[in-house]
C-alpha cells in the first residue's frame, strides 16, 4: 500500500484517470492511519474557523478534505479490537520449574498453578505472584556471614546453671505451602528469626553448660529444629525447618582462658579415668578366672573329702558287721592289714624274736625287686628261678625258730600279694 494514498489503495476517485481499477491490497498502515485521522480532524477545524469560503485567502489551491465517518469509525474499532487484544495477551505468565502461580483475583487469592504457561484475566481484574518452593533459605542467628562477625545480642545465652555462652548457628528451611507463606503471615522470614532464636534460648535455659558445648551440642540443634517447626507450624507460616547447624558454640572471650584451664582439667581427667579403665579391664578378667578356679578346686577338693569320708564310714560299717559275727578273726585280719600297710613303705624291718633275742634281717626291698622281676617276665618262666626265703637262707640265722620263719614267709607273701593288686 502506498504511504500516500489516503483511500486505501482506491486509485479511481483521485482524478489521476486510474480508470477506477481497485488492485488487491493488503491491511492498512496504523501510522498511515493516524496521520490521516490527524489530517481530516485539522481539516474540519480550518473549516469551522474560515466559515466554509476559503476563495479569498488564496486556499482554492488546496483540495478539500472529504470526511467519511465511516472510514473513521472502522479505524477506531480496529484500534480498539488491537487494544482489547494486546490487553488479553497480558493475562499469560509462565511458572518455572520449582515456583507456583498465586492467581489473585481483586487482590484475595483465588487459585494456585503448576509449573508450565498459565493465562488469567488480564490487569485489573486478575494478578499473578510467583513463589519459589524448591530453594533452600540460610538464616544466620548470633552472626552475619562469618563467625567472627558476632551479634552479641542474639548469640549470648543463660544456661540452666547461670553460665553465660556464646552460640551461633544457622537455619536452613524451604517453603511446603506458598499460600500460607504469602496470605498468613507478614513477614514470615523475619518471624523464623525470631522463632529461631526464641527455640534456641529455651533449649539452652534447660541444660547444663557442658552439655551444650561438648556431648550434647547435636542434641541441642535436633531439639531446637523440632520445637522451631512446632512453633512455625502453629503460626501457619507454611515454612519447612529442614536442618540446624550449630557454627560455633563457647563460653564468652572475657572468661575464655580459665574456660580453657577447666576445659584441660577435665580432658585430664577423662584420660586417668579411662587409663583406670583399661588397668581394671585387664586385672579384673584375671582374678575373676583365678577366683573360679580356686573355687573349682575347693569344690573338688570338697567333693573328694566327702567322698572318702563316706567310704571310710561306710567301711567302718561294713568292718562293724564283720566284726560283730567273728570279733577274733576281724581283730587279727585288721591287724595283718595295718602292718602290711606299714611294711609296704619300708625297705627294711628288722625282728625281734621273744625266744632267742636275736634280730633277723628281712631285705624287702630284694623281695620286692624280685617279685617284680617275676610279675614283668613273659609266661611266668623265671618264677621258678626267683629268690625265696626259706630256712637254709643265708640271710637268716639258724638260731631263728622255723615258726618264726614261716610266719615271715606268710607275711612276705601277702605283702607282695597286696603289692600286686595295688600296681594293678
């Protein structure tokens, strides 16, 4: 379209012989359009002001303007159509992953969108607030950015013994309901700072100093994240508390160094009560087991006591009834067996005889050696070769009684007999 045609590409009615063709033209030109609305609007006021006879101030050189108000109203309208366009265009918003859409509708909340490209009615009736719930907020109580930039009045601390520490710690929360964290409260960060510090101090109140900074300082942080989001919960902040991070925890600089003395103190102390430990872990384990087996011992020492006892008592009843039938023949058998039990740990004996006074020599020990000898030879062949006591032994003297002798032979005998029975 031509930028001076004001007919919109009506080529017939200007006077140039177009032969009234109308070519296909496309849509016309916005500016092209204002500047011709201009141009009629100053033509009708020349107009009015002249009184409609411009012959005399040389005007018939100009043409005259032809206003159409139709060809006006149609530019109006589109316009207005492109107004109404551009304003509904206005009502789309996009949410990013990670945020929500808060509609709100004259200012109340009506409706919340997903992540994605949303649209609502256009500015003034509709609005959107984009929240982001995905990221992670820091919140710094007792410092700001470093520890050693110190905020003393949220730091300093009473515990439950009326000792004064300095702890510092950081708060970390993400949002789990974006309508409560705009619409419920009015600053909801700044009421997890106090929240935060009002958790922290009541936690601190109820326990000892060495508690809180040594053995207990985890505890402590698990403690305050739970009572913070019991607090926030009942605020309806629609604030997460996901993790407590104690920074720093310590008595206050002014009383550091003797801190630090009792702090070495008590180190010392926890090593000797451990190197005791060790010592009673080591000695204990021992004199337990030599207590079990001296005691095992006396038990069996115990049992066996026993055990004789009540066989020689039950022996001695047996020997009793013994006794009682043939009183002379138990009395001379106890008697043979008391000196066989004597002449058994002896090598010699030596006799007295009632009738001579002479002493005859028994050599026990050759007997006894012999008799071995005997027992340990294959078959029994050299028990006929074995050494025997008899009246025409060497050893014995011929002034000895044969009674006498063969009652020593008898006695020999039986101790080797009891000898035998007791190896075997």
């Amino acid at each position: 379209m031509s930028l001076n045609d004001p007919q919109w590409g009506n080529r017939g009615n200007d006077g140039d012989g177009g032969g009234g063709r109308r070519p296909n033209q496309g849509p016309p030109d916005l500016e092209q359009l204002w500047r011709d609305l201009n141009r009629r609007l100053s033509g009708i006021f020349d107009r009015k002001r002249g009184g409609g006879n411009r012959g005399g101030d040389g005007g018939g050189d100009r043409p005259p303007v032809q206003f159409s108000p139709r060809f006006l109203g149609g530019g109006i309208g589109l316009l207005l159509a492109l107004v109404v366009i551009v304003w509904l265009a206005s009502g789309f918003y996009i949410v990013d992953a990670g945020q929500r859409g808060l509609v709100l509708q004259f200012g109340r909340y009506k409706e919340s969108t997903e992540p994605g490209l949303s649209w609502r009615l256009p500015y003034p009736i509709q609005s959107h607030e984009l929240v982001n719930i995905s990221g992670v907020r820091t919140l710094e109580v007792g410092y700001r950015g470093t520890e050693r930039n110190k905020v003393l009045k949220e730091s300093l601390m009473l515990t439950d013994d009326e000792n004064i520490i300095n702890i510092q710690f950081a708060v970390q929360y993400i949002l789990k309901d974006p309508v409560d964290y705009v619409f419920a409260n009015r600053n909801p960060d700044e009421a997890v700072m106090q929240v935060a510090e009002t958790a922290i101090r009541q936690i601190v109140g109820k326990n000892k100093m060495d508690f809180v900074l040594y053995e207990g300082r985890e505890q402590v942080a698990v403690n305050a994240s739970q009572l913070m989001q019991e607090i926030l919960d009942r605020y309806k902040t629609g604030i997460l508390i996901s993790k407590v991070t104690m920074q720093n925890a310590q008595p206050p600089e002014q009383v550091q160094a003797a801190f630090d003395d009792a702090v070495k103190a008590s180190q010392d102390r926890a090593r000797q009560k451990n190197e005791g430990q060790a010592y009673a872990n080591d000695v204990i384990p021992r004199a337990q087991g030599t207590a079990a087996r001296l005691n095992e011992e006396a038990l069996g020492y115990k049992q066996r006591v026993i055990a004789t006892a009540e066989g020689d008592a039950s022996r001695f009843s047996q020997i009793n009834a013994e006794y009682a039938k043939a009183p002379e023949v138990t009395r001379s058998r106890m008697y043979l067996d008391t000196m066989q039990q004597v002449y058994s740990n002896t090598s010699k004996v030596m006799v007295d005889t009632k009738g001579q006074g002479n002493l005859l020599y028994l050599p026990l020990d050759k007997l006894i050696q012999a008799a071995g000898a005997v027992a340990a030879s294959p078959g029994g062949a050299a028990a006929s070769e074995a050494p025997t006591i008899s009246r025409s032994s060497p050893a014995i003297s011929n002034d000895v009684p044969p009674q006498v002798v063969d009652r020593n032979e008898a006695r020999s005998r039986d101790t080797l007999r009891l000898r035998d029975r007791e190896s075997r």
